[in-house]
C-alpha cells in the first residue's frame, strides 16, 4: 500500500537495492546509506562486488571511500551478485548505463536485461525507479511493459535521471535540483518522499517523457555549447587571436557564457546523450541541424590536435614519425580515472599510425590506447620531442617547467590543449607553445568540416 510504503520511507526504514554501481548507482546508494538507509548494491561484476566488500573505491570520486567505509561498517551497505536483493527490498533504483552501439544507436540491452531480472519477482507495492538516460518514451513503452506486463497497476514507478557530474557526485547528489518523471500521482509521492531524504534542492514533478527529454536536452545543451566555442576556438586560429580573451570579453556581457574549448568531448554521457534525443524508443530517427553538426565539431576536435601537432613539427622541419610525443592525460576530464570516450584514445591512435614513439602516462588511470605506458611523469617527458597535454589533472599543472625542458630534447613542443601553462612563461622557458584557439603564428589550420 502507498501509505506504508511512504511510512518506511520516511522513517528511513525502506530497504533500498541499487541495481548497477557505477559511476551514478554507488554514490546514489551511498547517499541512501548516509541518511540512514540500509541499502543493497546488486551488480554483475564479481571483481567489483569484492573491491566494494573490503571498501574499495573502484574508481576515483571524492570523499567516495569514506563514505563505502564508513557503511559497510554501520553495516548499511551490502554490495552483492544475488538477485534475491530485489525481492528483499522496499524499493529498488536502477543505474546501468545506456551507451550507443557502433552503428549509433541506442544501446538499452542492459537496462532491458536489468528491467527482465527485476521482473522475475513480485513487485507489488514496490517502488522501481530509472535513473540510467534513456530516449525519450523508453519508460512508457518499454520499461513499464518489461517490468511486469499488465500487473503494472500493482508496482510503485518513476523515471528520476541521475544529473550528477564525476568528481562532485555526492556534493551534486545533494545540492542539484532533480526531476521525477513518474507512472502515476501515487507513484510520484512515493518517490518524492524517497529522494526528498537526499536532496536539498527543488524537485520538479512532471510526467516520464518529460523527465527523459529534459535530461537529454541538458547534455546536448552543453555538447552543442562546447562545439560552439571549440569552432570559435578555431576561427580565432584563422585570426592569429586569442579564444580565451574574446571568451573572457564576452563572458561580461550578461546573456553571454561562452564555454571552454578543447580537445574533444568525452565521458559517458555528453557524447552519446545527444544521439538517445533524436533516436525515441520504437520511433524513427530525428533529422537535427544543430545537434548532428555539433557531435561532428566535437568528434572533429582529435584531429584538430593531431594537425596542431604535425603542422608545428613541420615548423621545425621535423617528421611525427621519426618523433618522440608524449602524451599526458588519458582521462576525459581533469581529475577523474574515466578514459570513456575520452578524446586521448583518437589523439593516441592517428600519432601511433605514423609514429612508433608514443609514450603515454595519466596518474589517475593505467590505460594506455597502444601507446607505451609511463607511471612516472618526468620518465614520460623525458627525451621527447613534443609533449601535449589532454587532461586538466591538478599534477600536470604542478609540472615546472624548467625542468621539462631539461627533460626534453632540444627545440621542444609544448601542445596545452587544456591552457593550463601561460604562453609567454612556456616562451621564455624556451618552448615553443602551441593550442587550440590560440595565436599560434604560422601553424596551419586544417579545419575544413563543414565544407
Ligand atoms: N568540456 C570542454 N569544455 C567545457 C566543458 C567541458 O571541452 O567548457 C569537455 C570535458 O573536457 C569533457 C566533456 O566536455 O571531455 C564532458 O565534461 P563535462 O564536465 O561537461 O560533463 P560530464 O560528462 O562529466 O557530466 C555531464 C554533466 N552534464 C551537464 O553539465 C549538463 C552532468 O551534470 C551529468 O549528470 C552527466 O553529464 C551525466 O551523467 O549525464
């Protein structure tokens, strides 16, 4: 019944099973956790499943491990490969990832598969709810009827995406307003009591198709935002000009924000979220301008890189493939351990087609895509001939740069697509400094994309 369930929400007596602990679902069930939640995480992966057991963060987010710490020893959180986590629990939040496949295309085999395991048990006056992005009408036409068919009336439903960022996940758990997106208004309080115990910030309620596009439109907002100011970033190129001057000029006019440009778009989500928009469930593709030209502006970015760097080389009557090039940054964003889509893996593979010299480190990741991989930084910097910088991590901003040159070979090539060096300290270090948007005189622009 409604009434009890709501009752055992809030009084926190619940019994929460989070299926999928990734990026999204462990700090979701650990956010239960700290509010007094006994929460169980159900995953596929036993070597995960172990980490978690002996409070091991399998990946990097901050205060993360304190936090799995500190619930397995109130015994709050029991991480587990047994199914029969569903049937022991109140309510049950799903955060597997929806990713595209190689022909572009919406990917939901894990979050159908996870829906099917979920189905196999009495549901009735459970709560279900969806927090993997999903293409907008998937809730109503596929996960309610993969749910339970026509007993749906029995089960408690809502779609509430994650809008969490990796890095700040429990802070933004808690302070960023989210939506419910739910089957009915029984459903909705529900799960209105539920995430009212995590959030400190609005809660829009609205329907499911509502709730799936909203998400989706969040991250093509800032995909396309991106792809403006890395095409921008490219026309300054053209005009020997800085981008990050006329980004901070016309940032002070107030209905201006023009963002940072880059090497590329990577994570899981900005560069497939755009694609689950135009793709509904059961529906023909969408035809979009904006949205499809972006994703090529940002995709078209590694190139962009791999060009700064032949083209500067070429300056100095120098070859990529006789060239030591060093890359320093895997991860696709600063601070994080995620290589997904990371725009490093593309910039790695077009070097390593004509070069044999690639040698690659990251500090918060060991994934080398092919390239030779280097723990230590200044072992990675030494004897190269170019050295370029993908990630924003706070340990490559501490590299001095007089040392490095030393390092290096002569003439060295200094690539900061994250400008986390000033051009003239690296100048008069005696580097040459090279970047997207940037005044890099007498580097060719190849950009040509739209043509
Ligand atoms: N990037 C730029 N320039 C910028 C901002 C970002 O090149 O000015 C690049 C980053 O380097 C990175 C990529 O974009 O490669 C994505 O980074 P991000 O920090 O923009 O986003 P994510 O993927 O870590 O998290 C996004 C967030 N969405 C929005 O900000 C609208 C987050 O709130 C979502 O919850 C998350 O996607 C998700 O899971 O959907």
């Amino acid at each position: 019944m409604q009434e009890e369930l709501q009752e055992r929400i809030n009084s926190s007596k619940a019994q929460i099973c989070v299926v999928g602990l990734g990026q999204v679902g462990l700090p979701v069930a650990l956010s239960f956790c700290n509010v007094g939640f006994v929460v169980r995480g159900l995953d596929v992966d036993k070597d995960h499943i172990e980490l978690l057991k002996n409070g091991k963060s399998p990946f990097e987010e901050p205060i993360l491990e304190e936090m799995l710490i500190k619930s397995r020893k109130e015994e709050r959180f029991f991480p587990t490969l047994d199914q029969n986590a569903i049937a022991e629990s109140d309510v049950i939040i799903v955060c597997v990832p929806t990713p595209i496949s190689k022909e572009i295309k919406p990917d939901l085999s894990l979050l159908k598969n996870a829906c099917d395991t979920i189905s196999r048990f009495e549901l009735k006056n459970k709560l279900i709810v969806i927090e993997s992005s999903i293409p907008p009408k998937t809730f109503e036409s596929m996960i309610l009827p993969s749910l339970s068919g026509d007993k749906t009336t029995n089960i408690f439903a809502s779609y509430v995406p994650e809008r969490l960022s990796p890095g700040q996940a429990f802070e933004e758990i808690n302070t960023t307003p989210r939506v419910i997106g739910a089957r009915d208004q029984k459903s909705r309080d529900v799960t209105y009591d539920l995430y009212k115990k995590i959030i400190k910030a609005d809660i829009f309620k609205t329907s499911p198709i509502v709730a799936e596009t909203c998400k989706l439109v969040e991250n093509t907002f800032r995909d396309v935002n991106i792809a403006l100011a890395n095409e921008i970033a490219m026309i300054c190129e053209r005009y020997d000009i800085d981008v990050l001057e006329i980004q901070k000029i016309c940032n002070s006019h107030p209905r201006v924000n023009l963002l940072t440009p880059g090497p590329g778009v990577g994570g899981p989500c900005l560069p497939k979220d755009p694609y689950l928009l135009l793709n509904p469930q059961d529906s023909e593709q969408i035809d979009s301008k904006i949205i499809s030209n972006a994703r090529k502006i940002n995709d078209y970015m590694p190139s962009h890189v791999f060009h700064l760097i032949e083209n500067t080389l070429k300056e100095q009557n120098k070859e990529i493939k006789n060239s030591t090039i060093t890359i320093l940054g895997t991860a696709y964003k600063g601070n994080v351990s995620d290589t997904r889509y990371s725009p490093s893996e593309k910039i790695a593979s077009l070097l390593l087609e004509t070069c044999s010299n690639v040698k690659i480190n990251d500090p918060h990741s060991k994934i080398s895509f092919g390239a030779k991989y280097e723990e230590n930084i200044s072992k990675a910097i030494k004897n190269s001939d170019v050295v370029v910088i993908l990630t924003d991590h706070d340990e490559y901003k501490n590299i001095n740069l007089q040392e490095m040159k030393k390092d290096m070979n002569d003439d060295p090539i200094l690539i900061d697509t994250r400008r986390i060096f000033d051009k003239e300290i690296a100048e008069n270090v005696g580097f040459t400094y090279v970047s997207i948007g940037y005044n890099n005189k007498g580097i060719k622009n190849n950009y040509s994309l739209l043509k």
